[in-house]
C-alpha cells in the first residue's frame, strides 16, 4: 500500500479526530439519562461542537510534557530536601506561610480535581469533557505536589502535623473549604464559571504568580517549583476558563444574565477567599517584591480589566463587587494579620509584630491608610507585649454566613466601622459581611443554611475533643476544642519570638555555619 | 487597546523564547521578576516556530513552550507554526 | 426553592435554635473599637438579665481595652438587630426581644477607641 | 547567604503527618502515601450537592459496597500523579519509536488488503468504545469514595482517551480518515456493533459507580482486551503479517496487563471485606460478564470467524477462573 498519496493533517484536524470525533449520540439510553445534570440550571446550549480548545493536545504530548515537568520539579524538591534547604530561606517567620498554604490549599485542588472529574464525565460535548478531565488530573497533581513540596517543613517545624485534620476542622480553615465546596456542589456550569473563569482566570495568577515569586526571593526552591509549576498547567485551565465563557454566551443570549450573576458572585467569594493571601504577601514574606495593593492593580486591575473590556461585546460587565474591592485593598490584609494576631491561641502558626523596617515599607506601600489606621495598633500591641501582656482576643468572633470570614471587614468608606448586614429567612436570622455576600445568600437561603460554621459547631458541642465530658466540672471548651483541632497550645502557635520553631532554626543555622 | 501578557519561568529553555519573542513583537516590553520574566505586549502576540527554530537552530514544537510557562492573559491560538495571544477589544 | 437544584431537598437549618440546648446565639459589638477585629458570638440562656449580660458577658470580653473602665453606662446607645432601642436591665434578654442570633451593638459617645482612631 | 551543608545533620522533629502515622507508625511515608492517603474531606461537609441533594458532596452512600475504611484500597502499582505520569511517558516513547518503526520499514504493507481490512473492521469502532470508557472512568473518579480508589479510576480515564487516540492513529496509518469514518459508521448502524454499543450505553447510566467499576474495568476490560488484542491483533494478525498492527497496540496488551492487577486488587480487597459484598460483587460479575460476552459475540464472529465461539470461550474460561480466585463464586 502506497503511504505516501494520504494527505496530511493539520494539527486542529487531527486534533478534531483525537477528541470530538470519538463521542457519539447514544440510541440505546436516553441523552438525558447519560448526561443528566447538564439541563437543571438553566443554561441553553444548542451545540457543543462550538467548543474549541485551543491548546489541542493530545495523550502523548500531555504524558510527555508532564513528565518532563514532574522530573524537574521532583529533582528540584529532592535537591532542596536533602540539602536542608530550609535553613536557607530569609527567615524562619517565613515558613509559618507554608503552614497557611498546605492547611488551606493542597484541599482546594482536591476538591478541584475532584469537581472537574464531576464535568468531564457530565459536559455533554467531547472537547469541554476533555479539557475538564486534563484539568481534574491536573489538580490533583498540584494537591500531591503541594503536599510533597512542603512535607519536609512538617519534619522540622510544628503547626502541620495534621493538616487534613484540620482542614475539615479549624475555623479559619472553613474559609477556602466552603468556597470550594460551595463551588463543587454547583450545577456544572456554575462550577467552571466559578472555578475555570473567576477563579482561575480572573484570581489565580494573584496567589501563584507574586506569592510564589515572593516564596522565590526568600529562598524558597521548593516552593517556587511547585508553584510555578502547578501555573503553567494553570495557563491551559485559565485558557479554558476563558473558553467557557465565551461558548456559553455564543450558545444562545438567555445564558447571559445567569453568566453575569455566578461571575459576580464568585468574584467576590473569590475575593473574600484571597484576603488570607493578602496577608500572607504583606506581613509573612520577610523579603517582599510587591505589596498586595500591587500585585491587585496589576493583575486584576489591569489585566482583570482587559478581560472584562473584551467581554463586554458579549454584555457582560464588571461585577459590582470591584468598587468595593478597590477601597478594600488598602485595608485588608492590615484587617487580616491583626485578626490572625489577635487570635493566635487558636491558630496552627506562629505571627509577631512587624519590625520598623517592616513597618515602613507598609506605610510606604500604603499611604493613604497604614499610618493613619494600622500602624497605631501595631504600636499599642507592641507596648502592650513589651509590657509582658500580649493582646490575646479571648472572644469568639461571629462569622459572615456566605465567606464565613470573622466580620472583620469595615464599611467601604469608613475603616473604623465594621460592616454588617443582616437579613431574616425562615425565621431565622442570618449576618453577613457585605452586601454582596448577603445577595449571594439571598440568591440562594436553601443552600446558606447548610453553612458549617465553626463558631456555632463549637457551641452546639459538635467540636469537642472525644472522651472530653462537657458536663464535668473541670471542663475546659478551649481546650477541648484545641485538642478536637489536634493542636498542642503555644507549641503549633502563639508568638513566633520564642517558639520552638524559632530556637530550633537558630540553632540548626548556627551548627551549618559553625563548628560548634 | 489592552497588553496580552505572558510569564515563563527563568531559566535557559525561556531565554530563547524571550529571545524569539522579542524577535516577533518588536513593541514587547519585559519585566523581570524574582524566579519569572514576564512580557507583555500591547494587543496581542505571536511566538512563531520558525524563529523558535532560528534561535534554538533545532526542531521547535511549540506546546514545548508550556514547560516553561508560568501564566497568560488573552484569548490563545495555536497551530503548528504560530502561537497567538490576542484581545478582541 | 430559589436555589437551582436536580430535585428539590428540605434544607437542614444547621444553626436552628433548638440546637444549642436551650441556650441561644446572641452577638455583641462595642462598635469603634476593633481591638476585638469583628463581632463576639455567645451563647446564653434567655432568662439572662441584660445587667448580668453586661456584667458577665460584654465587661470580661471587653475589659482590656483601655475604654472600657471609663464607660457612662448610662450614656450608652445600643442598638439591636440595627434599630436603636434601650434595654431594660433587669429584665430578661428574651423579654427584651433578644432572640436566638440577635446581634447587639453599643457604642459609647467620646469613646471611640484608642486617641479616637476606631480601635 | 551561601551555606555548606555538608556538616549538618538535624534529627527532625516528626517523621511524616500524623494521620499517616496513625496507620502505618511514625516512619517517613512514601510519595504515594503522603500523596494519597485521607487527603478527600471526610468531615463537616458544608452544603448540599445540587446535582444530587440526597447524598453529601463526598458520601460512601453512593455505591451499595460497604467498607469500614475506604483506604483499604491500595493500588498494587502506587500510582500518584508523577509515578503514573512517568510510566505513561516512558510508554508513550516506546510507543512513539514503534509507530515510527512500523513506518519507516514499511511493516503494514507486509498485511493483505483483505487482512487490512479486517484490522480496521475490528479495531476502528473500539475508538468509540474506549471513549465510553473514559467516561465510566471519569464519572467513578467524581462519584466515588476514597482518594485511594478514585485516583486510579481518573488515570485510567486518561489512558482510556490514549487508547482511542492509539486506535486514531493505527486507523489514519492502516487507512485514512475514511478508515475512522467508517468504523464510526459500523458503531452507530452495523448490526454487528450494536449489542456492544448497547451494553457501553448501559453502563453510561449505571449510577452505582462500585458496579460501573466491576462493569468496566473488571468485567468488560477483562473479556475484551484478552479478545481483540492478545487473540486477534498479537496471534492472529500477528500471524497473517500483521506485526506492524501488533507494535502499533503494543501500548494496549501490556496496559491490560498493569491494569489486571490493580483491578483484581480491588475485587480482592472488596469482597474479602464481608459476605455481603462478596455477594453483590459476584452478582454484578456474573450479570455484566453475560451480557458482555453476549455483546462481543459478532465482534468475534468478524474477527474469528468460525473460530470466534472457541476463541470468545477461553476468553470468558480464563477470566472465570480469575473472578474465582478473587474470591467471587459466578
């Protein structure tokens, strides 16, 4: 047979043959009986053949470009490991944002890989189930490489000795758990809007690019690997977030005002969810490339805005939320670290007071509010220490029903009033943070209710260490709850000046550069 | 009109794509960052194969460019000889 | 139901006043004052008198603040649920209209935090 | 500050995470157990799914097996994303040096037309079937209970979408896009398809997703990979000059091979677990495996002739004999 008269294929054609070309319309079961969640929310899509993914990639390339990636960045982690590269970041405060980062975020892959896996099997079109199947072994990638990456501080440091436990437990942590199971218990097509385009899209480059560049310039090769890796998958998934964006709106013009709400909603519970990663760039990088307010004008003013300009022939605006959030980020990663402070009793990492230098470049970061508002709390809690009595809240925060965030935020245009709304449902009365976060609840009470709220589980006694006896007469709920956390006090937390961690990193410095 | 921008980790691979890159849109501007080089171009984009292959002097298939990547924004078309960034405003 | 769901469900209050034994949810802040960084959730009977609300609850949770010895409680502005009302101190919270989830603020005129700076 | 490290050694503090010290001690844990072990959220779920309002977003309650630890599972091969994504790329290389073996000699010309012809008859429409199976995969991966277990499913997925694209290729070297157009054409109206496209289709609507894994991977893999490509492509293709072909699915015989393995792990563990199980799992077996066998029956036909019914027996003999030593009585 003569080879050589077969004409040869583009790589879209090809690509075309790879994917779509193997889906077909079943005749023996119902098309709603195979894809049964694709109707329920009311999106009209006519034709899933409009779907094109424009990276195209195929089995092979995807094994081989993702093996070569997991090669480096295991040589890189094994490298970094073995040479005790931990002593060799800028300061061991620095570690304790790695302890944020694998209690909050190798979950919230899961429940991603977890939740496209849910759409690659329920999208009704071979390219968008593709796309969302790369990404669901994607992401569960980044939670194993995550997890691998920042094991190694567990063996030398405290606070992460349990992080699965935690996640499903400790306050702070149902911030990101809610939002992601918020998400995954979503029709699909809320999903990929929440995720795919206002997470990935839309937020994203905000936590793994200036974070993880940040984590690079305090010495951190572990976690610039994982980090940067884990991005360039992320490159393909905002791709895709941008796809889906853009086939949903062409399928028909009623998808547009449903569109609109689940990208404002999710913007803003997106937003909410990064105050943490606010905080974490200001306050817990001793060496900082760039503030928060920064890398927010960059990557969401500017090419957030660029986005949302090229969306606009659709319809779509800029979701409300984004006045709000302009005023707020002068505020809230101040709000943040004064709360973390405040309640580090019942954390699972150390924080301190921001040096001099620390506080200067705050205040020359942010002019228009740090000295005025921020930095005259950081004195008084200095005094306050120096004195021998460190500020401890010693009260349990009411938490927002919708972010589940303390209400710790202040009313737009006037920082030293805390904003809360308040709506009645069923009886019942519900608080909230923000008006935006009181319309996504309003939107939808029936799933708002079911909200897991630490505060309130802990005084229901859902949240007791077992064996603890509430009734007994030296019954101590704190500690109790501290135990039900697998949290050992002042050892997991407390202030990071004279922690173990502290000593220990001091002194396995000193015996690496000394013959002592 | 919008910058299209593109991040690729530091290292010898992405030299050459910067070099290409720079090649292809002469208007590009590069920022670099601990760890990443960003480049952002007002508009859009274009990474060709054939300058990829110039400056490297090997066989040049781009979805090799996504090792390195970091991060993008705009609207990506890809074919085997071009890799497109591009807003549509 | 406003939320779009595959079959309707009967959702589960999670946090319905019959769940924390007898006891009910009340929320408390001393407004301008963000030392304590966001609203105080208790838990307590509803036989509770609003004087040994303040004396037992708000004064342990808010006595380290150096404002709070200097409190006129007389000139104290409450609000509850976001309506002005004045509370009756010997009277119980129930009997005060402070159901499960109430959210009290007070705010005490010329204090309003350290230097006057909300905190 | 530049650091020789040479001299340092510090005894750490823990040797892994505690919950994996609660099962295996306190030892350093491997990449697939730090990678695999409890990481799904097992505890204070927050909302109720819309797409299913009766279970929780992450609920045992979504298969009638019944396990006290779900994390009983282990996979034989510990696969976690990068050793499951090394082995593939290694593959993937041997395959690639394959496809261009059997190109740059010329392999597929020492096949007849009318042997050619066959090969596309027989494997072209599978495209289809494996793309089924991606979806099984996919669809177990999101309902099931237990990293340990959904895990392998979502890889299994993706090899199943190699596979069709594997079968793309052989069709575009073996003939062209008419080649995949026409095995397109049988699975949607060839009588001789159609029992199996039925039975592909029912298991799309199968909700239990501990069935559709027996259906799939145990039952379904286990008859028809043994029949089409060890039977049909490595011997008798083989035979008929068809090597090319049979270095072409090279990637196909020996990922059924790896595949055994954690399949039967998974039978194994299951229905050791109680009576019950052991119960439902022999009677999901016993009725996909008749059903299965029963739908490649005129794919056997096709490809046999009047060899298929002897062929497509000791095919069914020897997974009998599998399913018992697992512990199913069929």
């Amino acid at each position: 047979m003569d080879m050589s008269v077969k004409k040869k294929l583009g790589l879209k054609e090809k690509y075309a043959l790879m994917t779509r070309d193997l889906g077909w319309e079943p005749s023996y079961e119902k098309h709603e009986d195979v894809f049964p969640l694709i109707h329920y929310e009311g999106l009209k899509i006519h034709d899933w053949d409009k779907w094109e993914d424009p990276f195209r990639l195929t089995m092979d390339s995807y094994w081989k470009y993702q093996a070569e990636k997991e090669r480096k960045l295991y040589a890189i982690i094994d490298a970094y490991n073995q040479n005790n590269g931990h002593l060799n970041v800028t300061d061991a405060r620095y570690i304790n944002a790695m302890k944020i980062f694998l209690s909050a975020v190798p979950s919230l892959e899961y429940n991603a890989h977890r939740g496209f896996a849910r759409l690659g099997r329920h999208m009704a079109g071979v390219g968008p189930q593709v796309a969302c199947q790369m990404q669901a072994i994607d992401e569960l990638r980044h939670a194993q490489t995550q997890i691998h990456a920042i094991s190694n501080y567990n063996r030398f440091y405290n606070g992460i000795h349990d992080w699965k436990h935690m996640n499903d437990r400790l306050w702070y942590l149902s911030v990101p758990k809610s939002f992601f199971e918020d998400a995954c218990t979503c029709g699909p097509f809320e999903y990929i809007i929440a995720i795919s385009f206002s997470f990935e899209y839309v937020l994203t480059n905000l936590v793994f690019v200036p974070f993880v560049s940040g984590a690079a310039y305090n010495g951190d090769m572990g976690t610039m690997t994982f980090g940067f890796s884990a991005q360039s998958d992320e490159a393909r998934h905002m791709t895709l977030g941008l796809e889906v964006i853009k086939f949903m709106l062409e399928q028909d013009p009623d998808n547009l005002p449903i569109v609109q709400k689940w990208i404002d909603k999710w913007t803003w519970r997106g937003v909410r969810l990064l105050t943490i990663v606010a905080m974490m760039m200001d306050y817990m990088l001793p060496k900082r490339v760039m503030s928060w307010k920064e890398a927010w004008e960059i990557y969401f003013e500017e090419n957030g805005m660029s986005l949302f300009k090229d969306l606009a022939r659709y319809g779509i605006k800029v979701p409300d939320c984004v006045e709000q959030i302009k005023k707020e980020k002068h505020h809230i990663s101040h709000q943040a670290w004064t709360t973390f402070y405040a309640a580090a009793p019942m954390t699972n990492f150390h924080t301190w007071l921001p040096n001099e230098d620390e506080l200067d470049w705050l205040s020359e970061k942010y002019p228009e509010t740090f000295d005025t508002y921020y930095r005259p709390r950081f004195e008084f809690f200095r005094e306050q220490a120096e004195k021998g009595e460190r500020f401890v809240n010693p009260n349990l925060p009411q938490l927002c029903q919708v972010c589940q965030i303390p209400m710790l935020f202040t009313e737009p245009d006037e920082p030293t009033q805390i904003a809360y709304r308040q709506v009645e449902h069923g009886g019942e009365k519900y608080h909230f943070c923000s008006d935006h976060c009181q319309h996504i609840f309003e939107d939808e009470p029936e799933k708002y209710v079911e909200a897991w709220l630490p505060v309130h589980q802990i005084m229901q006694g859902n949240c007791f260490a077992e064996g603890d006896d509430p009734t007994a007469p030296d019954f101590d709920p704190i500690a109790s709850v501290l135990k039900y956390w697998h949290i050992v006090p002042g050892k997991d937390n407390g202030d990071f000046a004279g922690s173990e961690d502290e000593k220990n990193f001091a002194q396995w410095r000193g015996m690496a550069t000394s013959n002592q | 009109m919008s910058d299209v921008f593109i991040a690729l980790q530091t290292n010898e691979e992405s030299r050459y794509i910067v070099e290409a890159l720079l090649q292809d849109n002469p208007n590009a501007v590069v920022d670099e960052q601990p760890a990443m080089v960003k480049i952002n171009v007002p508009g859009s984009l274009v990474l060709k194969r054939e300058t990829m292959e110039e400056v490297t002097g090997r066989a040049y298939d781009l979805q090799e460019m996504q090792i390195h990547l970091i991060t993008l924004s705009g609207h990506v078309d890809e074919d085997e000889d071009e890799f497109r960034l591009a807003w549509n405003d | 139901m406003s939320v779009q769901s595959i079959r309707p469900f009967e959702p589960v209050v999670k946090d319905a006043a019959a769940n924390f034994h007898g006891l009910q949810v009340v929320y408390l802040c001393w407004d301008k004052h963000l030392m304590f960084y966001a609203p105080i959730a208790k838990m307590l009977p509803p036989s509770m008198t609003f004087g040994e609300l303040i004396d037992a609850e708000i004064t342990p949770a808010y006595s380290r603040h150096p404002d709070f010895a200097r409190i006129d409680w007389s000139a104290v502005e409450w609000r509850k649920d976001g309506e002005a009302f004045t509370p009756a101190l010997d009277k119980s919270l129930a009997d005060n209209g402070i159901t499960h989830k109430t959210a009290i603020h007070f705010t005490t005129p010329g204090l309003d935090g350290i230097g006057g700076s909300g905190f | 500050m530049q650091i020789d490290l040479r001299t340092v050694s510090i005894k750490p503090l823990r040797n892994t995470f505690d919950h994996l010290a609660r099962r295996f001690g306190d030892k350093p844990a491997s990449r697939y157990q730090e990678g695999s072990y409890d990481i799904q959220a097992d505890a204070n779920l927050q909302y109720r799914p819309t797409w299913e309002p009766e279970h929780e977003l992450h609920d045992p309650g979504r298969t009638r097996i019944v396990m006290a630890d779900w994390y009983a599972f282990k996979d034989p091969r510990q696969f976690y994303y990068g050793t499951y994504t090394l082995t593939r790329a290694r593959q993937q290389e041997s395959a690639e040096s394959n496809f261009d073996f059997v190109d740059s000699r010329c392999l597929l010309g020492q096949l007849a037309e009318e042997d050619r012809q066959l090969a596309l008859d027989v494997l072209m429409p599978l495209r289809h079937a494996a793309w089924g199976a991606n979806m099984n995969n996919t669809g177990i991966c999101a309902d099931g209970y237990g990293t340990l277990i959904t895990q392998p499913c979502m890889f299994a997925a993706m090899d199943n979408l190699g596979v069709a694209q594997y079968l793309t290729r052989v069709g575009l070297a073996l003939g062209d896009t008419d080649a995949l157009v026409a095995g397109r054409e049988a699975w949607m109206n060839d009588d001789a398809w159609q029992p199996l496209r039925r039975l592909v289709e029912n298991t799309l609507v199968t909700r239990d997703w501990f069935e559709l894994l027996v259906a799939q991977n145990f039952v379904s893999d286990g008859l028809l990979y043994p029949l089409v490509y060890e039977q049909f492509v490595d011997t008798k293709l083989n035979g008929r000059g068809g090597a090319g072909v049979s270095m072409m699915c090279a990637f196909m015989t020996e990922w059924h091979g790896e595949m055994r393995k954690w399949s039967d792990a998974v039978i194994k563990v299951a229905a050791k677990e109680s009576d019950a199980n052991r119960a439902l799992l022999s009677e999901w077996t016993r009725t996909w495996r008749d059903r299965c066998a029963e739908a490649l029956a005129p794919v056997a036909d096709r490809a046999f002739g009047d060899e298929a019914a002897a062929i497509l027996d000791t095919v069914t003999q020897s997974f009998n004999d599998r399913a018992a030593k697992l512990g199913l009585d069929l």
